[in-house]
C-alpha cells in the first residue's frame, strides 16, 4: 500500500549524483572489510569444501575435485549433532524467552528509578569472557560445587547424581549465556511503547490481560523477533557449552565442525558442515521472518 | 468482558481533592455536568484540568471526594468498567492495528454483534471510511484526530472526554475541527467535556465553561456570560484581555454606581458590581473603547487626556496604547471599518465606552 503522504521532494538532478558518489565513498571501507573478511573466507571456504584428500595422504593437503558429494556424507555422518544442535538451540531460545520477557517488562514499565541499574546489571556479564563464565557454571554445577552439594543433602539427588555433562547443563549454559541477547531487544521494543496505547486500551474496555494480548505483546513482537533470532543463531552454532558443560553425547554440530577443523584435520569435511548449518540457519530465519510478519508492525 | 451498566444522567463530582506528593492537582472541587451538554474546563497548563479528566476517565484515583454518573457512583470503578471515552491529546491510536480495527476495538472488547455497521457508520461520521485499511501512521494528524474520535464516540459512552483533542493541529484545522466536534456532539447527543487551554476553542465549542485556577474553578458560565461579566481578574485576563483602572464608589443613582476612577467620575449598572466593598478595579474590554479626537462630541463614560505611545495593525483590528495621565497604559481595539480617526503615535485621544460593558471587581482582587 503507498504511503500517500510521504512524497519525495523533487530534488535537482546533479546534487544526487554528487550526493550517490559521495556515498559510495562512505562505503567503501565498510565494503572493502566485508569483501576482506567476510567474502573472501565465504568463497574459500567454499572451495575448500569440494576437495578431496590429496594422492600423497599427506595430513592436511587436499585436492579440488569438485565433490559435492562433501555435503551429503557430511550430513550422513553427523545427522545426530545436527538435530542435536537445533534442538537444545530451540529449547534456549525458548527458556531465554520465557525468562527475558517478564524480566524486560518489569524492567520497562515497574522498574522507575532502578530501569538503568537493571538494565547494567543485564550487560554486567559481557564484561568477562563468555569463556570464562561457562567455565563458572562448570564449577558452580560441577560435582563439587554448592548445587549439587545442597541437592545431595536435602535428598533430592543421589550421591553420584552429577548436574554437569547433561543435556540440561547444556541447555542452561546456552540459555544464561544468549540471554542478554534476547533481553536487551524485548526491553528496547517494551519502553518504546507510549504509555498512553496501554491507557486507551484501558479506556476502550480492555482489563489488563487483554490490554497485554492486544496491544503490548503485538508491540513488542519485533523485539520478540529480533531477540529469538540473536538467540537461536549462534546458539546453533555454539560448541563451548556442550564442551564445558557437556559430554560427548551432548555435542552439537559446533563440536563437530571444531574437531574436524582442529583435530582431525579433516577441512573439506568441516567447510562442508559449516556450509550446511548456514544454510538451514539461513532458511529456518527466513521462514520464521516471514511467518512472524513483523514487517507488518510499525 | 462484562458490559459496562447501562449508566445514564448527569456528571456529579463532589469534593473532590487529588494531592500529589508535594502539591495538590486539584482542591475540594464541586461541579454538575448536564447529561447532553458541551462542558469545556479551561485553564493554564498545571490548573489541574487534566487530572480532573482524568479522574472521570478513572485514569488517577482522587484522595477524596465522589465521581457519580446519575445515580451510580464511579469514584473507583476501573477504567474498563466506567462508560466514559477518552479522546486523547495525543490520539492515542495503536499503531499495529488498521484504522477499522482501532475503531472496533472498544466494541469488540464489549462483545457487541454487529461490529461492522457500528464502525461504517461512525467512519461515515467523520468522512473517512475509505481509509478504514490503513495504518494509522499513514494518515495525517487531522486524520488521526477524526480517528480518536470516532473510536471514542462508536461506543455510546455516557460521556466523552476530549483532552486537548485539538493541541496538535494547525490553526486553520483546528477552527474547522471545532465545528465539525460541535457538529458531533449535537449529532449524536452524548455529554462531552473539554479539557483545553484555549479559550477561544473553549469558547466556540462549549455550552458552558469552567475556567479553573490552582485546582479551583475560579467561575462557571455560558462563554458570553464569563466573557462579559468576568468575576475575577483571573478570568477577565484569561478570557481576552482586559484594562483594569482602580477606583471607589462615590454614590449610588437609581440603578446605577457613581464612581470616581483617577478624578474622573463614571457610571455604570448595578448589576455590573461585584465589589463587596467601596474599593473598586474598574474592568473595561479593550475593544469596548472608542477613539475620539479631543475635543469631538463623545457618550457614555470618559476618559480625556490620554496619548498614543503605541499601534498595532492585526488585520482586523488596529491595537493602540494609550498612556493615561496617571502613567497607566491601556489597550485599546479599533474595528478597521473607518470609524476610528486616523492616528499616530504622540496622538493626544480621549476614551469613551457605553457604561453597561464596565465590570467592577473587588479593589483589593488579583
């Protein structure tokens, strides 16, 4: 549908020539980055996960063959990781939901003077590394630390019942670690709202609850969206939890693709994996983007 | 949901008083609002005007005092649950949902059959049905406003509140929103009440106005009547202008007061004298005053000797200053029609009015 009342002014022809070349200049360091960074590693890796090992079996020297068959025997061997992956990354992503949304709204409309200290207190974690704060869990859940010492005494676990290397470790270490991530975007969509939709809900009838099926949480979609998505993505991709946290019944396609890098030495193999997960990521987003509609919102 | 009662009669508020931490909104405030007028409050920004609406609407709860609709008291009842609409300043309208949807919303949420015909026709009301599929962030502000009010008004509420509804919108569209809400309202017969600061809104739209003050209603009236006969300097000042004079009465002949304002004596009705006391600020329009050369044949009340140090051209009026033997500047409108004698400044004039538009309020009021 147009948008009747915005009309471009008719601007002169010769300052918007000047004006796109000028732009293209402010482009040019990003572009060259991203061609830098991000499309040349994209292509080798690409190349790299059509080959085949080299006649001399020497470790780590690969032929190009164009064997795309990579892909399929790729997925064949490693189908358990992978559904492993999209599974605990769909569970974290619905936990941090779940958690991240009370929390958010809280923190935008009945946190009043603590909203900013709250809202540090959420970015606190960023200021130690990811590793070392799934490495904390570790201890903390670990059959030495305090959870499972107070589980044991109270009786509700076994004496050799063990919290770490579990699904549920994985799953809780992916969740606490992406859920800053799912937060900050709920929270951001939430305190945008005016206050004032919520009292003309209010005034047409609404009671509280419906006030929120209606107007707050359609409102706060985006966020919802964008949350999800900053959760799920690398959450697919995660190895460091299922690695601390977990055994090697919990490892995701993360795992697989880091050994297969790193250890075996296997490259086509790992190029391959790697290629596949951005491609099943990349679809479920799009579906998910399209399905959410949030295109519609705002 | 539960459907709001079918609440109907006039809007009471006794006594009521909303104190804030540190200050008090509103101050033991009493006040009848007829079942099927235009009430309009009107006042300065901090008047408390707001906080009284939004008392009715049930937006903020009063510390004290009662809120009924005929014979059902809503002092507490939940927003939800009173048939009151608002019309906001800001409209208000959610942004996620198509303009026959924000329309719809309040009669869905009451259950009520036949959504559709309700939202067409009130639609057809404001002359916008064929924008019902778009968003509200693709109409303009005089759009939305028209919106805000028929969402308000396609649920036959008791009673309407419109809160500043004309604030965001240009002047030109302002003074043709104002007969189109006046057109509304008698239309469809529901009490409004007008929270404004303009008075001349308030005074176009309006059956009867309260001009509140510091949380008080400083008087209550048709908008002629508080215009001509202002009972406080708040309201001669707040409504128009005005030139005040100190004077005190000399005597009284028949129906009317002799007073001596600055050595001049003047006379004006009885029935124009709200002074308790002998002590008087003589209130005159400034557009009640005619211009004459000194010397020319005058009636009514005079005041010579008066001089031109200043003179606006407004189009339809010319505004003059005129310094008063006693260092007192008054104002001074003259219709451009030809009437008034051609002026400059350093001019010597002299006065005169017809002694019925005088008003005498207290000499000690401020």
């Amino acid at each position: 549908m147009a948008i009747a009342h915005v009309s471009a002014p008719d601007a002169p022809i010769a300052p918007e020539k000047k004006s796109k070349k000028f732009a293209y200049i402010l482009l040019a360091p990003g572009l060259l980055w991203l061609l830098i960074f991000f499309a040349f590693p994209l292509i080798n890796l690409a190349e790299t996960s059509t080959k085949t090992p080299a006649p001399t079996f020497e470790t780590g020297e690969f032929v190009q063959t164009f064997r795309f068959m990579n892909f399929l025997d790729a997925f064949v061997d490693n189908q358990e990781q992978f559904y492993r992956s999209f599974i605990y990354a769909l569970l974290a992503t619905l936990l941090a939901l779940a958690i991240a949304y009370p929390l958010a709204y809280a923190m935008a409309f009945r946190a009043g003077a603590w909203k900013n200290f709250l809202l540090i207190m959420v970015i606190a974690p960023f200021f130690t590394s990811f590793l070392l704060r799934t490495l904390a869990w570790k201890q903390i859940l670990g059959a030495e630390g305090p959870v499972v010492s107070t589980l044991q005494f109270i009786g509700l676990m076994s004496p050799d019942g063990t919290i770490t290397a579990t699904a549920f470790s994985v799953i809780m270490g992916l969740t606490y670690n992406f859920l800053p991530f799912m937060t900050l975007p709920i929270y951001a969509s939430l305190d945008r709202i005016d206050y004032r939709l919520l009292e003309a809900s209010g005034d047409l009838y609404a009671n509280g609850a419906t006030t929120f099926r209606r107007v707050t949480l359609p409102l706060s979609m985006p966020g919802v969206v964008a949350g999800t998505l900053l959760t799920f993505i690398p959450a697919s991709g995660d190895y460091i939890n299922a690695q601390l946290l977990g055994n090697p019944d919990n490892y995701m396609i993360g795992n697989v693709i880091n050994s297969r890098f790193f250890r075996v030495v296997d490259y086509p193999t790992a190029a391959s994996l790697s290629f596949l997960l951005m491609a099943t990521i990349l679809i479920v987003v799009v579906i998910y983007i399209r399905r959410a509609g949030t295109d519609e919102l705002v | 949901m539960s459907e709001p009662k079918k609440v109907q009669g006039d809007l009471v508020l006794s006594h009521i008083t909303k104190s804030f931490a540190d200050f008090t909104a509103v101050d033991d405030l009493s006040l009848t609002i007829p079942k099927g007028s235009f009430f309009a409050l009107l006042g300065p920004s901090g008047c408390g005007k707001t906080t009284t609406l939004r008392m009715i609407a049930g937006l903020e709860e009063p510390t004290s005092g009662k809120i009924s609709i005929g014979d059902t008291d809503i002092t507490y009842t939940k927003p939800y649950d009173r048939p009151v609409n608002t019309v906001f300043q800001s409209y208000a309208l959610f942004p996620h949902l198509t303009i026959f949807e924000n329309v719809a919303f309040g009669l869905r949420r009451r259950g009520i059959k036949d959504v559709d015909a309700a939202v067409e026709k009130v639609l057809g009301l404001v002359e916008l049905a064929h924008l019902k599929n778009r968003k509200p962030g693709q109409l303009s502000g005089g759009q939305q406003q028209r919106i805000a009010l028929a969402r308000a008004v396609v649920n036959r509420p008791a009673l309407l509140l419109l809160d500043e509804p004309l604030g965001a919108l240009d002047l030109k569209l302002r003074r043709q929103m104002q007969i189109e809400l006046k057109w509304i309202q008698t239309e469809v017969g529901i009490t409004f009440v007008h929270v404004t600061h303009d008075q001349e809104e308030a005074m176009t739209m309006a059956d009867t106005v309260a001009v509140m003050n510091n949380g008080k209603i400083e008087q209550l009236g048709s908008p002629a009547d508080l215009y001509e006969s202002p009972k406080t300097v708040f309201v001669a000042n707040f409504l128009g202008q005005s030139n005040f004079i100190d004077g005190v009465v000399e005597s009284t002949d028949g129906s009317n007061v002799v007073a001596n304002i600055q050595g001049t004596r003047i006379t004006f009705p009885k029935s124009r004298n709200n002074a308790s006391g002998s002590a008087l600020k003589v209130g005159i329009r400034p557009e009640k005053f005619r211009l004459h050369d000194p010397g020319d044949n005058t009636h009514g009340n005079v005041l010579a000797g008066g001089k031109i140090t200043d003179i606006s051209f407004t189009g339809v009026s010319t505004q003059y200053l005129v310094e008063m033997p006693w260092k007192q500047e008054l104002v001074v409108f003259e219709q451009n029609d030809g009437g008034a004698p051609d002026l400059v400044k350093g001019d010597p004039v002299t006065l005169s009015w017809e002694p019925q538009f005088t008003f005498a309020l207290d000499g000690a009021s401020k």
